[in-house]
C-alpha cells in the first residue's frame, strides 16, 4: 500500500517552492533597472554601482516582498475573521483613514512633499508641528490605525462580526468623503495623493524593511497561535462558542493584527490593491489545510505576488515604470475573474 502524505507535507513544500522562488525574485530584483545585469557585475568595484545596488535595488525588492507579506497575511485574518472570501485587508477602514491622513499631510506641504528634495526640510517647516514629528510614514500609519478605531468605537467593540463589518464600510465612505472635500479644497494635493493612491515601492530603503520586518515577524506568530479561533469561526459563531474558545479576547487580537499589518504596509508602500485578497485564494486549493499552515502561506504567497509586481512594473515599459498598484489590480482581478468563472462552470 502507498504511503498517504502527512498533513503538513504539502504545505510545508509549498512553503519552500515560495520561498525559493522569492530568492530568485530578490536577485532578478537586484538586477532590473536603467543599466541592467551590469551593475551587479560592477558592484564590486564601481561605487556608483554599489549604491545602486545595495541602496535602491535590494531594499526596493525585499520592500516589496515585506509589504506583500503583510498584506497577504492581513488579507488570511480578514478572510478568516468575517467568513467571507472577498475581505480584503482595508475593510476595517484603515485605507480610507491612511488616505485621509496623508492628504491632510501633503495640504499642510501645500502639496509638493513627494517632488520635495527634502522631505525631512518641508516637514520642519510644515505649519503643523505634529506633522514634523509624524513624517508622512507615520501620518499614514496612523490615519489607517485611526480609520480602524474608528471603526471599532461605532461598532462597539469586536463581539459582534456582522456589525464590525458594516462599521468599516461606513467609516470608509465616511471618511473617503472627508477626503474628498480635502482634495477638493486644496487641489495642489491631487497628483501626490495618486501616487499614493496607487503604490510605490521605488522609495522603500533599508530603515522601512526593518520596519516591516519588526513587525511582520511577530504578527505571524500571533496569527498562528489563534489560527485554532479562526478555525472555529469558520464553523459558524454557536459552534466556535460552544468549543469555550475566548473569542472576545481572541477576536481583539486579531483585528489588532490585521490593523497593525495592514497599517504598516500602507505606510511604506501606499495603497496598493489585490494582494491581500487575492494571496489566500492562491494558495488555499494547493494546500487544504487549517488556518496555522494558511496564514503563513498567505503571507508568502503575498510577498512573492508584490514582488513580481515591483518587478514587472519596473520592466513593463522601461526606462519608465508603472505603478505597482496598476499592475497588481489588473492582475488581481483578472484572476479573481478566472476564479469566479471556474467555480460557477
């Protein structure tokens, strides 16, 4: 009789083939720019090559894996938490907060921040001295932290599922029509709030990856310590109940993750779409298994995903680049459309 795989087998080589391939991606990464391949033959001995190199290629490329992690893990606890495959990490209300605070940001920079030399200088000249000491990275984050408690405070507290999801629908709206009304009141904003809009990787450097090391790495284990109250859920609120899990408790720590992730990501790189959505569905038919193995998977499946992305956007149409979130929107919902019409034959 043929020996039946483990449990783990499968995910845990689907975990190796994605983290391969993300190697491959970070050299190809290193590789992918105005001057080409030559530049790493350089590396060695070029200064100038170096520099691009080691401060704008690499960081860029591992910015972009590190920003997909946290997506695609926030998009596995949002799925997970709501029992409904099309949550996607901002529907909390963390990307219409971060996109409101960053328009406030760049009105107050009378909006030139992102063409700026100096970002550090117009921020110290700022009107607003809590914007100097914010930054636009911490503006973002906590605009996307502040659209979650707002959130949680109109859908009093986490006991509720249903109710937290039409919270974060509202404030959503509610706060993309304060947005609005920013723009509309300070059009100078509108070209750099697109480009936030629609995702940057090209500003990441060292100092966000270890950002978003720092705090991917622990989110991971918490996820997969509650991976058991995600399991539970998706058999329904009763049943999750009647097993004695402290779902209170538990539920609060993982919107605390997925805002936390989510938030860190949209400081960095910006909004940048699809990822979280769809780096669970990639892997969920090639590895069924619980919630542990998944979130992990997730979060893999969305580095690797944004990764290509970056890159592909940087060769797309060369010397010039696309943006990210162009490109991860077309590609993401192309696949969702497949995906829908897969299952409906």
């Amino acid at each position: 009789m043929a020996r039946q795989p483990s449990t783990l087998s499968r995910p845990l080589l689907l975990a190796f083939i994605l983290l391969a391939l993300a190697l491959l991606g970070l050299l190809l990464g290193a590789s992918v720019g105005s001057t080409g391949l030559q530049s790493v033959f350089d590396a060695g001995q070029d200064a100038v090559a170096r520099q691009i190199v080691w401060e704008i290629r690499l960081p860029r490329t591992l910015g972009a894996w590190l920003a997909g992690a946290l997506l695609g893990l926030a998009g596995a606890v949002a799925q997970g938490l709501f029992r409904n495959p099309l949550a996607d990490p901002y529907l909390l209300g963390s990307a219409s907060g971060a996109a409101l605070l960053m328009a406030l940001a760049f009105a107050a920079l009378g909006g030139g921040a992102l063409a700026s030399a100096d970002t550090g200088a117009a921020l110290a000249q700022a009107a607003s001295p809590w914007l100097a000491r914010l930054g636009l990275t911490g503006a973002a984050f906590a605009g996307a932290l502040g659209g979650v408690l707002c959130t949680l405070a109109l859908a009093r507290g986490v006991q509720q599922t249903m109710r937290l999801l039409l919270a974060g629908v509202v404030v959503g709206y509610m706060l993309g029509a304060v947005r609005e009304l920013v723009q509309l009141a300070r059009p100078e904003v509108l070209q750099a709030m697109q480009g936030f809009a629609l995702g940057a990787t090209g500003f990441v450097g060292w100092g966000a990856c270890g950002v978003m090391a720092a705090v991917l790495a622990p989110l991971l284990l918490v996820a997969w310590l509650l991976a058991r109250t995600l399991d539970a859920l998706a058999l329904g609120e009763a049943t999750a109940r009647s097993l004695g899990l402290p779902l209170a408790s538990s539920r609060a720590l993982l919107i605390a993750v997925l805002a936390l992730a989510t938030g860190t990501a949209v400081a960095q790189t910006g909004l940048i779409g699809f990822v979280g959505l769809v780096a669970p569905h990639l892997v969920r038919p090639l590895a069924r298994s619980t919630h542990g193995p998944l979130v992990l998977l997730a979060a893999l499946a969305g580095g690797l995903l944004l990764m290509a992305a970056d890159i592909a956007a940087r060769l797309a149409i060369a010397p010039q680049e696309l943006p990210v979130g162009v490109l991860t929107a077309v590609l993401g919902g192309a696949y969702l459309l497949w995906l829908m019409n897969r299952r409906g034959r």
